[in-house]
C-alpha cells in the first residue's frame, strides 16, 4: 500500500523546517519528501492548505480514563484519588474499561495522536483496543503492593500474564510496557523485581515519581531520600525508564536522571488542574534529559488533545519563570514529538525519509491559523486537536477528512453514556 500526499506545507526533518513539498509513503515507511511528486500511489490526498506534521506522542496517559471525565474536579490529588476515582475504578469491569479505551482511542486519533504510553487495568482490553484502531500503542499494568507480600507475587503475575498476551498479538504497533504504579505504592522489593524482569524480557519501564510534595514527604519519612535518590540506590534507573511528572526534582535528582538516560513526561495540563506544582522543565532540558510531553488521563486534564497541552507546557513555564524566552514553540514540538519516540525507541516524530509514517495533517484553512507566518508557532500556540483533518500511523489512514475508519464513532459515544450511567 502506497500514500502520496500532495501541496502540503511539511514540517520536515529534525529541525522542523516547513517546506512546501508531496510526501510519498509506501508501506510503513517514508520514502520520499520532494516538490511535484509524480510517482502513481494507492491513495492520493491533497494537503493544499494543510500542514503535515509529525504525529503526537502521548507519552503518559490512562487512556480508559475518559469515563471518569468530569466526575471529580477542582480537588488536590490524593483526595481526587482516594475519595472519588478509585473507588470508581474498582467497579471498572473488562468491558467497561475496553468502553473506556475505545473512547480514549477515538479522541487520540481525531487529535492527531499516534502515538501513547498508557498505564492502567485490564490491559489486554486496551491491547485488543488498540489493535483494532490502528494506534501504536506501548501499555503498561499499573501495579500496586501497598508494601504486602502477598499483593506483590499477584501484581506480578498479572503483569506477566498481560505481557504474554500482548507479545502474543504479533503485533508491531502494540507493546507491553512494565508500570510499577510509584514508588510511594510500590514496596522496594516489588520496583527490583520489577528491574530484573525488565532487563531480563528487554522491556521498558514507565512509572509516577515525585508528582506532589505529599509524595516527597512521604518518601522522605518512609525512606529518608527522595524518591529519584531511593529508585537509584536500588539500581532501578536507566535508559529504557521513562518518569512521568518529575515535578518535585532538587539539583541533585536532576543530575541522577541524566546520568542514567532517564526520560521524564511533562504533564502540565494535570499538574496544573490537580495544583501538584511545576516542574523544573529547563533545568532538566540544560542537564541534557529527554523530556517528553503527556495528557495523563483525562479524568485530569481532562482531554487528551496535544496540540492544546503544547500550548499548556509553553506558557506555564514562561509565567513561572517570568521568562517568555523559556520553553520557545520548537522546543515544545519537539518534547511532543521526537522525544517521545525517541524515549519509546521508535524511528518517528519526524518526517523524513526512512522514518515511520505516523502523521497528522493539520487544515490551516482556519482563521485562527492564519496567515502562516510561522508554522511551528501556530501549532504550539494557536491549534488545537479540532484542527486535526487526517491521522496516519504505521503508513495506514486512520482518519481521512475528519473521518476516522478504523473505529465505529457513534456505537463508542453510545457505548460511553451507558457505561457511565451503569458506573454512577
């Protein structure tokens, strides 16, 4: 199967440069960016007017979360988790949480996602999820020991039965990811088998560290260290870890991560509704971290849409430094781009020859996107997922012209008012 795209404005290359170019795609691969592209192609879509980009990747979300949208809001973390969402989550069947799931892969494609690293429960429903809808999806169980020994040999069990089932899909867009849930719920004997296992399988690892100061004094009393100190000191930390928040980071944390390759996911939409704090983007952008973007779920964001969380991590650091130099739009793109591929090890996040052909075509023929002045800006500052016309992953169409194909969008918006109506 071939793809060509024609008259679009393209983001091009590592440096983002936009030119006006055809994109030819055969298989799962970009095979040539150029003007006036002649060669025949199975499909042909005009991009006059459009910008095509590097597809998003989410590189922390829970993505079944959706059905919790909007059922607890305006509360500090531990509360919104404790009082409301997981006692909700309890209730959570397979069959909800697949309704849940569809629901989060629907919103990602048509906002132009291809890309997430998810986190939470009866993962094997989001695997089948994600099959079916075309995504490229890297999904962890979320574990949680709360220190008992027995919850510890089960949480990894069913990890290891999730695992199983996800590599026996054959699939090369679908992967399993280990997810100790953090440390602050994980016990240390959980987070090293966690690491020998990881080692052993050649898995990556994706875990909440240093959210919220509770979480830090917690930590701190149980263990005397912080928690990026203690995951260290236990040989837990390495390249194929990817941390998701770091908001709560002193001098000394920031030079261990970059020490062991550790790539952090900003979360700033949910850092900012749960009030958890800021992190410290540009000390670890100096450090030389590979720091990615997130949504988290949507139960605290509450949308997955990463055109507008680009907008969310450039202002917020701008205003709590005081400095709009900080965070600048290209530097924001790339954290929701090619850094995430490049902490998930994926050739993508960027449109060039050779690499995947994940993409989302962007119809700037909006007046808010208008006049193309600067392309990069307009994404970071001035889109949002609405914007989002086309979504490809792996070389397929997922959505052609607002349309996705892959998935039944009325049977899933119906499926998610009964669900919710049963849950409450």
């Amino acid at each position: 199967m071939s793809i060509l795209i024609k008259n679009g404005h393209v983001v091009y290359g590592e440096n983002f440069e936009v030119i006006e170019a055809d994109v030819l795609i055969e298989g799962n691969r970009i095979t040539k960016v150029a003007r006036n592209i002649n060669e025949a192609a199975d499909t042909v879509i005009d991009a006059k007017g459009r910008v095509v980009s590097p597809g998003f990747v989410n590189l922390h979300t829970h993505s079944p979360m959706g059905l919790l949208r909007g059922l607890a809001d305006d509360l500090p973390l531990m509360d919104w988790l404790e009082k409301y969402i997981w006692p909700r989550e309890a209730k959570l069947t397979r069959e909800y949480t697949k309704v849940g799931a569809y629901l989060g892969a629907l919103e990602m494609i048509k906002g132009g996602t291809t890309t997430f690293l998810d986190m939470y429960f009866h993962m094997d429903a989001v695997a089948e999820v994600t099959l079916e809808s075309g995504l490229r999806g890297y999904l962890s169980y979320g574990m949680i020991d709360l220190g008992d020994p027995e919850k510890t040999e089960k949480e990894i069990k069913e990890a290891l039965r999730t695992m199983e089932f996800i590599d026996k899909l054959g699939s090369d867009r679908v992967h399993f990811v280990f997810g100790p849930h953090a440390p602050y719920t994980c016990s240390i004997a959980l987070l090293k088998e966690i690491r020998r296992l990881a080692n052993e399988h050649r898995k990556l690892i994706t875990i909440h560290v240093s959210e919220t100061m509770a979480e830090i004094g917690q930590i701190s009393e149980r263990y005397g260290k912080s928690p990026v100190v203690l995951l260290d000191d236990i040989g837990f930390l390495g390249s194929d870890v990817i941390m998701a928040h770091g908001v709560w980071l002193e001098g000394r944390d920031v030079r261990i991560l970059a020490r062991n390759g550790v790539t952090v996911a900003h979360n700033p939409g949910s850092n900012m509704k749960l009030a958890s704090g800021v992190m410290p983007l540009q000390r670890l952008l100096n450090a030389g971290v590979n720091v990615g973007l997130g949504t988290d779920g949507s139960a605290s964001n509450n949308n997955l849409d990463m055109l507008e969380e680009m907008k969310l991590a450039a202002l917020l650091h701008k205003v709590h430094n005081l400095d709009p130099t900080v965070a600048d739009a290209k530097t924001v793109f790339r954290t929701a781009t090619v850094n995430g591929a490049r902490a998930l090890r994926l050739n993508a996040g960027v449109v060039k020859e050779g690499y995947l052909a994940d993409l989302a075509i962007i119809d700037f023929n909006r007046p808010h996107l208008r006049p193309m002045n600067n392309v990069i800006s307009h994404l970071v500052y001035a889109a949002n997922g609405n914007d989002v016309e086309t979504t490809i992953v792996n070389g397929k169409v997922l959505m052609l012209d607002g349309e996705v194909l892959t998935l039944d969008e009325e049977r899933i918006l119906n499926d998610a008012e009964r669900v919710i109506g049963e849950l409450v």
